[in-house]
C-alpha cells in the first residue's frame, strides 16, 4: 500500500476524544492509584502480574472496565491514524472512528469472553490465569505508552510513520515478554498453544483487517 499525506480536517471531536482519555486516567487514579501504575508499567515488572494472579480478582470491576474502555479508545486511534493515512477509501469523519472503536470493542469483550468462559469449562482457569493476566496487562501497558504516540502525532510534526513504528516496536516487545514469560506453559502444549494462536490471534485480526480495508 502507498502511503498518502492527509490532512486533518474539523478535528475538534479527536481533542474531545482525549479529553476524555485523561478522564478516564483520573477516574483510575481515583479508583485505585497503586493498580494503574502497575499496569501503565507491567511491560517492565513481571511482579504485579504475579501479584495481580495472586490477586485473583473479578474480570469484571469497575477498574478493569474504564481501564478496558481506556484501550479500547486508544487502540480505536491508532487504527483511525494508520486508516487515514493509508486508504484513500477511509473517511475522515467522526461516525468513521465510531465505527472502528466499536469494531475493537466488540472484538476484545467477544474475545476474552470467550478465553474466559473455555478456562471455567475444561477447568484450567488456575493454570492458565498467569497467560491471560500477562496479556492483557501488557496490552493495557503499550496503550499508555501509545496514548502519548498518537497525541504526539496529532499535535506536533512527528508523523504517522513513526506512530507506525511506534506501535510495531511495542506489540513486539508484549509479544516477547508474553512468550518468554510464558514459555513453560506454551513448551508444555505447544499443539493447542498453535492452534489458540491461529484461531484466537491470528484469524480474527486478519478478518478485521479484511472488514476494513
């Protein structure tokens, strides 16, 4: 795909956006201060994973849904940014970014739903509750660090290159963390851990790309 140099017109709606990405970050302060620089930080501290597993906490509080909500917007602007950036199809429009956001949305409740609800049935949410934590811990991590990318390009000359790769540098590094630190685990049912790659990683992503593009 050629890249094309858009620009941003009536953007009002993306600084209401942030607005209430900062918000929400207050609103986790609020909540719980220790556990949102935990996981703003959980790329480089292996031990609020742990302790979060330890922890063994609802999925479903008040802070893991804004702090869900938070990524989710984050993740919506990354995609809007690259969108813009290289589909001459995409429009720039607000309705455009509702789309996309309610795509991932759905895409990660759907998805962890359905992780969650396979652990409770074969009975192994205790073996692989350190899988699922790391990961979507490390997930919620890079969005921090991905906030600050995207309001970077938005508002100075840094382009939508560098939010590219930007985000490609962090999904690999959680990629890694979450192999290495997982490793015994994924060695041990290296058969079922290919196929929950392919069918859970893989193949949604390549369908949403498909949808959008």
């Amino acid at each position: 795909m050629q890249a094309l140099e858009r620009t941003y017109s009536n953007n009002y709606w993306i600084t209401i956006i942030f607005m209430i990405l900062l918000l929400v970050i207050f609103v986790l302060k609020l909540t719980n201060p220790e556990k949102l620089k935990g996981y703003a930080f959980s790329l480089l501290s292996k031990s609020f994973i742990e302790d979060e597993v330890e922890e063994d906490t609802s999925y479903f509080n008040s802070f893991q849904i804004f702090i869900s909500l938070f990524s989710g917007l984050v993740l919506s602007m990354v995609l809007y940014n690259f969108l813009i950036f290289y589909s001459k199809q995409f429009t720039n429009s607000f309705f455009s970014f509702c789309i996309i956001f309610l795509s991932v949305f759905f895409y990660f409740m759907i998805k962890w739903g359905i992780e969650y609800l396979l652990s409770i049935v074969f009975k192994i949410k205790k073996r692989v509750r350190f899988f699922l934590v790391s990961k979507f811990s490390y997930l919620y991590s890079i969005c921090f660090f991905l906030f600050l990318g995207v309001v970077l390009v938005q508002y100075s000359q840094l382009s939508t290159r560098f939010l590219l790769f930007f985000s490609i540098l962090l999904f690999f590094t959680r990629f890694l963390l979450h192999f290495f630190n997982n490793k015994k685990l994924i060695f041990s049912k290296l058969f079922y851990f290919i196929l929950y790659l392919c069918a859970f990683e893989i193949a949604p992503l390549l369908i949403l790309f498909k949808l959008m593009f």
